[in-house]
C-alpha cells in the first residue's frame, strides 16, 4: 500500500517580498509566487504523482499554491478541505509590521525570540508551540487516517503550520525545529510506513 503525504508551503506572497509579518493577513502571490507553484506541480507531475484529496488553509495564498499545483498536474477540482487548523502562526500585534521595523522597535534579540522560540508568543499571537497545538490534533484526526488507509494527500500550507506537522513526522524537538527553514513553492514528498513512521522523504527541486 502506498502511504503518500506531500507537504508544500505556498510560493512567495506579496508580504514575503516586503518583509512583512504575515501570519492570519491575507496577501496574494507574487508574480515568482506563481512560478514557485507552478514549478513544484511540474516536479510533481514529472514522477508521476496524482492524489486522492487535498488539504489547505483558510489563507489565499495557500489555497492559490494548491489550485495552481493541481493544475499543473491536470486534477483540478480534486476534493479539498479547507480548514483554520492549517493557518499560519499568528503573529498578533506583529501582522503588517516590516521585520526591520519591528527590531528597530524591540531590538534585534526580542524579535529573535519572537520568532525563532518555540514557546514565545509575540503580543497577541501564538508561538509554535501554540501553532502544533492546533495543527497536530487536525493532522491525526482528518489528514494522517487517510494516508494510513492509502489514500494520497497532498497539504499545501504555511511555514510554521507546516513545521508543526514535519517536527512530528521527523522528529525535531522543540530546540531543533525553530531553526528549520523551508523553501516556498517546494514540494515534500513522505511516504509512511504501517505504524505512521517515515519510510522515506524526498525534497523535490529543480
């Protein structure tokens, strides 16, 4: 039986180019955004992938990630669930904020914290913490039953929420996975053993 789970953050948005917070706000794609989405469902489709269902967030630019992956690989209108549990990290009073802004504000180390700790809320928002709490519960209840029944899935998301599900899946710990970068528009593709463990993982790039 063939376990599959694709994870991929969206492509760039238009608050990414600007170096802005993002978090709940809801900035389209940019121009490389789009490229970015495309070029991961043309990754896709070269080792043949096709799904079953599709998970995303309430944000656009992860449901226009998805939408134009989907298309790339000839399955649109693939049943998708959309869902607030995907969601970016809330950055709270954070959102709109420049990142240089916000240090010059707070200083370098306070908004460091902010960002890369893991139990650290900014004012208003959540930490990572905060963000696994409410992605891990949706991933075991809705998403990771349909891997495990052999049903191929694919979640396109955000960072953080994205985070949350690979410290699970490989193991980081809430030291390790802060410092976890990952690449936007860049599929991941998991396969899962019978006891929900990985049996391999693949970063498809150019």
């Amino acid at each position: 039986m063939e376990r599959l789970l694709v994870l991929v953050r969206h492509g760039q948005s238009e608050w990414n180019k600007q170096n802005l917070f993002t978090g709940w706000r809801d900035p389209g794609l940019t121009e490389l955004g789009v490229e970015e989405a495309v070029r991961g469902g043309r990754l896709l489709k070269e080792r043949g992938l096709s799904f079953d269902i599709a998970f995303t967030s309430v944000l656009t630019r992860a449901q226009k990630t998805l939408d134009l992956i989907l298309a790339e690989i000839g399955q649109e209108g693939l049943e998708t669930m959309r869902d607030q549990a995907l969601n970016e990290r809330d950055y709270g009073d954070l959102a709109g904020l420049n990142k240089d802004d916000a240090r010059a504000k707070w200083g370098e180390e306070q908004v460091h914290i902010w960002r890369r700790s893991y139990d650290v809320q900014p004012p208003g928002g959540e930490s990572l913490r905060d963000t696994v709490a409410r992605v891990l519960p949706y991933y075991i209840r809705e998403i990771q039953p349909r891997v495990m029944r052999g049903e191929r899935v694919i979640v396109s998301a955000h960072g953080n929420s994205l985070r949350a599900l690979i410290m699970v899946l490989d193991g980081y710990t809430p030291e390790t996975i802060p410092g976890l970068e990952l690449g936007t528009g860049i599929p991941m593709v998991y396969r899962l053993n019978a006891d929900t463990t990985v049996a391999n993982r693949e970063i498809l790039e150019d």
